[in-house]
C-alpha cells in the first residue's frame, strides 16, 4: 500500500506550559490521520463501527525527534499492513516544514467485536483495502 | 441540600501555553466534582448509567476570576437542586489558597434514556436523595 | 463584521461512552474557529502572543440543543464585537446538515500582557480588523 | 529504587464511544504518576520548571492488555532509573482488582534548559533522590 499523507494544524489547547504539544496529544493526531487514510480508501472507521467491528489500539509507540508548537502545519506521512487475519499495524512519520523529520511512531491495532469485544477476523472489505 | 467540598490537583496535561490550565478543562473538574457528589450520597453515576440512564450536560456558564495553575490544590465547592422532573441544577464556586475564589459556573443537567435519548423523569432513587 | 463560518470534523476522541462528543471538548472547537477567524482577517493569534499579549477567556455559556456525533461535519458560524477598550465577546452556532442548529454559544475574551498579566488595551493592529 | 505505587480513578471525559479509556489518555495518567512519585520523594516536579529545567518525553511504549473502564480505581506501579547523564527511564505496570495487570509502558525522558531547550545534565537534586 502506497504512504498516504494529510496535513493538519496544532491547536492551542493541544499545547502544555512547556509551550509544545503536549505528548498525550500526538495519539489523537495519528488517530485522526489513521482514519483520513481510510477515508481515502473509500472506507470511514465511522461505517465500519456501524457494522460492528472496533478496532482499539492494543500497542503504540512514539519517537520525540523535535516537539511541535501551537499553529504549526504538519504533515503525517503514514502506510499501513495487515498483520496476519487480526491485526493492522500503522508507521507514521511527523514532517515539518516540508521534509522536516519531527515524529515517528507505530500503533498495533486489533480487531473485535462490538458485542462480545472478542479479536474477530478482518473484515473482507477491509481486507480487500490492502489488495491494491 | 448542603454544599459538597472536594479537592482536586490540576494536572500538567490541563495546562496550555499561556501558562494556566486551559479553560476547556474546567468542564472536566466540575463534572469530576459533580460526580463524587453523587458517591458521597451514596450513588454513582456509573451505577445510573447501568440502570439505562444518562444526564449530559444541556447549558453550562463559566466565569474565570483568576487562572487555576499546574500543581495548584484546588476546592471545588458545589451545590444541587432539581429543576422540574427531568433537570438538575449544579452551581459550583473554585476556591484556592482555603478562600480565595477563582472560579464561578453553573451547569444544567437533563435525564434521557440511553435506548432513544428522549427525557426522562428522575428515577427515584435519584430524586430521594434531594429529599434528606 | 460579518459572520465567518468554518466547517470542521468531529474525531474519534472527542467523544466519550454516551456516544457524543463530549461538552468540554466544544470549547476546543469554539477556540479553533475564532482564532481561524482572526486568520481569514489576516492575523494569527499567535503572532499576537508573539508581540507579548494573551487572549484568555473569562466568561463562557454553552446551550447544547442536539448531540455532535463522531464523524458529524458541523459548520460553526461566529460573529466578534469588542466590548469596551479591553474585552471581545464572540457568538457562535454550530450547524448540522447545513441548516440544524444544534449549539450556542458565547466567550468574552480579555486581552491581557504577557509579562504582568494584567488587562490591556487592545493593540490598534487588532481594533483595525473591526472597523471594516 | 523501590517501586512506587499510586492509585487513580478513571474519570468520565477520559472515555470514548467504544466505552473504553481512551488510548491517549493513557499518557496522561502515567506523567500524574511519575510526578506523585517525585513529590513522594520531596522533590515536585513543579520546582523542577521554577529552576528552569524541563523534562519531556522523547520516547514512550504502550502495551495495552485490558481496557479500562469509567470508574475504574486503577493502580500504576512503576520504578524509574537514571539512563547516563541527561536523562531517565521510568517503567510502568497498571493493575485492576489488585493484581490484575491490564496494562504495560516506558517512557524516556530528557532533561533540557528552560530558557535555550538543550539537553542539560540532570541536577545534583534530582540524581541524589536515585542514591538512596
């Protein structure tokens, strides 16, 4: 699957007193662009909750290279891969200023039921997101 | 019924860069407070929740005197009526340093039904508590 | 001046367990579409802290009609007026499906120096955007 | 250094749609965490700022095993070391019902000089508390 890229703008209630981003923060801007990702498939994490499936992030990991300020346009470069029949594991890269390396991380995220909150196997039509 | 006091410390995460913990914090400190208040009588609100019951917020008013800073020990001192059969009315005053006050709101709450999100009259053992 | 509209998406951590977006969390997206208002008039809020003044809020009011849900695109549409030489008081409604009015909202900012934190009169290159 | 052990309660606002702690407030409860066990070495970690020294993240891991849940009273258990000169690892495990590990992290964090934001030796103050 090819890196798909969104650019998005820090807000200020995403900063601390430290006058960065405050850390807790970076998870909800990859989770943001997880989902864009999707959208740009064809497929929103909305419709997929709809049918039933949740897909939680069971494993993250985050590389503090330079911090991000208040108004700062960055972009996340991100790529995914299923990891066998449950699992979907996500690299991100954080630029700025064009080809500015700030951020790297990863997120494991697993698939489960909405009604027993049980792993399930991926979906066919998100399986078949990967087959391009 | 008396007013209820609780203590909270704000976190480094509620603050922003201007230094103060973000006004958008707030929120979550009172309805923190709101909700040990219901404990202290005796009912939880994950207990409500469970019976088929929730209560979001439906008109909230803040007023910031002076700015609540990382670390500061901060009491919140609140007090509840209902309004009706289906509403609650919480004021809440921000006290530090024992009686200096730096913070005003109020916030009114609504009973709906979590299966069709329609209003609801109080459950009674809600209302019984407003009775002692 | 006239009103300024700005459509933004709901995410995924907005929300909490009742399925809405949850009422701090408005405050987030009031702040955001003033400060991207100030931008569209050709001035950021933070080259306006850069020349040493804040803009803090001090008072706030809420009135939630309709629930935001995960994913919702919602328009707010916002209106400024100065109050005084020192304050800004700012109007909101966000809008559903282009024309369901589902929250309002007020904020009354006052401009404050960064160094003694202490009101201030607000810098002419602001009072400017509001004399067209 | 001996464990350290700190209990919270998951509050409402931290949750999301899936019902569930939201996964970047995770971050939040462990820099709580670490900043109580500093306190309960004499030491706040507000001090630390006033001296003019800053200790961000440049590295955290998560392992998540089991959600947690609204109201949950979770234990964080965690042991810090020192990792050369400037910086310091703490390691975390969260507990449920006593003894039931739910969750796993590490995070790195760096020492660096409030006023330029380089990386600075880890004061005489703070590297005397890990000689005990």
């Amino acid at each position: 699957m090819e890196t798909f890229n969104i650019t998005i703008r820090a807000n200020y209630a995403d900063t601390d007193q430290m006058g960065f981003v405050h850390h807790a923060n970076y998870a909800k801007y990859l989770e943001f662009a997880r989902w864009e990702l999707f959208r740009s498939l064809g497929l929103t994490y909305k419709s997929i909750e709809e049918e039933g499936i949740l897909i939680p992030v069971i494993d993250m990991q985050f590389r503090f290279i330079k911090p991000i300020f208040y108004d700062d346009l960055i972009r996340i470069s991100l790529k995914m891969q299923l990891i066998g029949s449950t699992r979907l594991l996500i690299k991100y890269q954080i630029f700025k200023d064009d080809d500015l390396l700030i951020h790297k991380a990863e997120t494991t995220l697993a698939f489960i039921k909405k009604t027993n909150k049980r792993p399930c196997r991926i979906p066919d039509n998100i399986r078949s997101l990967f087959e391009n």
